[in-house]
C-alpha cells in the first residue's frame, strides 16, 4: 500500500488480524520492511503492525531533497496520523532506532513504548566522516558494491554459515538499495545527536543490543538507556541485526516488555 508522505510516495503494510494496540517497526539502513516479516507474524495477532520502507528505501520513493533524522520522525507522525492511529509501540532498528528515539523526543503524545535496537545516542566527531564517506562510495559505484562489508557489520559468521537463505534475501535488499535513496539516509545518520532530549522521554523504553556488534558497539547503545530514565538494557548474542540473528530471544523480550506497557 502507498501514501504520499510529505511529498515522497511511501510503501507500507499493516497486519491488523488482531486489532489490537499499534505497533510501528522502522527498518535499517539499505534495509526494508522485509528485516520485520517474522515480528509482523510474531505479533500480529495481538497488535496492529505498521511496518514501512524509509526515503529512499525499498519501494518508497527517493527524497529529492537532503533530509535529517528528525524529518523521518516527522514522516512517522504523519504516517500514523493518516491511518487513523492515535499513538504506537515504536521499535527501531540502526538508522530506525534513531528515527524511534527522535520521534519519542519530537512526538511524545503519539508513543505507548519505544525500542531502540543497535543504535547510538549519538554520532561521534570521528565517525561523521565515515558516513559522508559511504554516502560518495554508493553514489559512485551503487549499493551492490557495499554488500559483502555490510554482511559482515550485521552478522556473525555462525549465524552467515548456518543461514544462507536469510543471507541471501537479505543481501538482495541491500543491493536493490537506490544508490541515491542510501546517500542521502547515510548523510542523516552523520549529525544524529539525540543527547541533549533523551533524558525528557518519559515513555517506558528498552535497549536492545548485539554483543558482536561491531558498527554500533554494545557500550554506545548503553549510552541510551542510561539517558532515558527507567530505561530497560537487553544484550543478545549477535551482531547488529539482532532481532534478525536472535529472532526467538528478541521476539520474546519485546513481548514481555509490551505486556508490561498496556
């Protein structure tokens, strides 16, 4: 299904089987709504699961203008306004849960819960660079040429050896990725900093990290729960893309942790 979302024509799905509470997942970085297909079925039933692809990502139409962070918050709020959803449960991964922490700063009446999953509370000097960097490499050479170091960043090798169907899809996505759409997603990462509000979220929160996870370090996502106050810490055996590679010991924290919310 399509909206036009301040100005960029947006891809979504809701599964709604069960009516119940909203439940917003925002995917990754050269990602889709695809990442979530196993938490929309997990949690369908109970909840109302919006899922939906970024600027530039999957099938939602890449932004002809530069874009922050906080503007993806804003794309979120609307989203929801348009369908008629009061306020979610809003689950964030990479580049998602710094849309989901910015949205619970920006638009607090519209949040029941937020999950922030392998993200930051903010982008260090050093490793600004490194995001522009990205950004003039994909628009030179395409997604295609990123694949195999992104795999690495997002997976243990266990976990790619004994899954090479998810690998596969998931590679796919990555590639199918447009060159312009990464760009100017990775040039928002660059300035996120969410420091200076994270202690006003008065929502109930949870961190989740990966332990193996080497392009957001277990410590730095710490950082967020130790800003927002009451906020619960989870680390999983995994890299970045935990709820992918611990699917069954996500899946299971997130419920219990919603449980706890309604």
């Amino acid at each position: 299904m399509q909206l036009t979302i301040n100005g960029i024509d947006t891809r979504y799905v809701l599964d709604n089987e069960g009516g119940g509470p909203w439940l917003v997942f925002i995917h990754q970085l050269a990602g889709d709504l695809s990442v979530w297909d196993q938490m929309a079925g997990y949690f369908r039933n109970d909840f109302t699961v919006l899922r939906y692809d970024l600027r530039g990502h999957g099938e939602t139409a890449v932004s002809p203008d530069p874009f922050t962070i906080d503007d993806l918050a804003d794309d979120l709020a609307v989203l929801l306004d348009r369908l008629g959803a009061p306020s979610a449960h809003v689950v964030g991964l990479s580049i998602g849960a710094m849309v989901a922490q910015k949205f619970a700063i920006n638009h607090a009446d519209k949040v029941e819960s937020l999950t922030v999953v392998g993200a930051p509370a903010f982008i260090s000097e050093d490793a600004r660079p490194t995001f522009a960097q990205r950004a003039a490499s994909v628009r030179e050479s395409g997604t295609a040429s990123i694949v195999e170091a992104t795999l690495d960043r997002w997976f243990t090798p266990e976990f790619r050896k004994a899954h090479p169907e998810v690998i596969e899809q998931i590679a796919d996505t990555i590639a199918g990725t447009p060159a312009e759409g990464f760009a100017r997603a990775a040039e928002a990462v660059g300035p996120f900093d969410a420091r200076d509000k994270l202690a006003s979220v008065r929502k109930r929160t949870l961190v989740v990290a990966g332990q193996h996870d080497v392009g957001t370090p277990h410590a730095a996502s710490k950082v967020v729960a130790d800003m927002v106050p009451g906020a619960r810490f989870e680390l999983l055996n995994a890299a970045h893309l935990s709820p992918v590679e611990e699917s069954q010991r996500f899946s299971a924290i997130l419920a219990g942790f919603m449980r706890d919310s309604t």
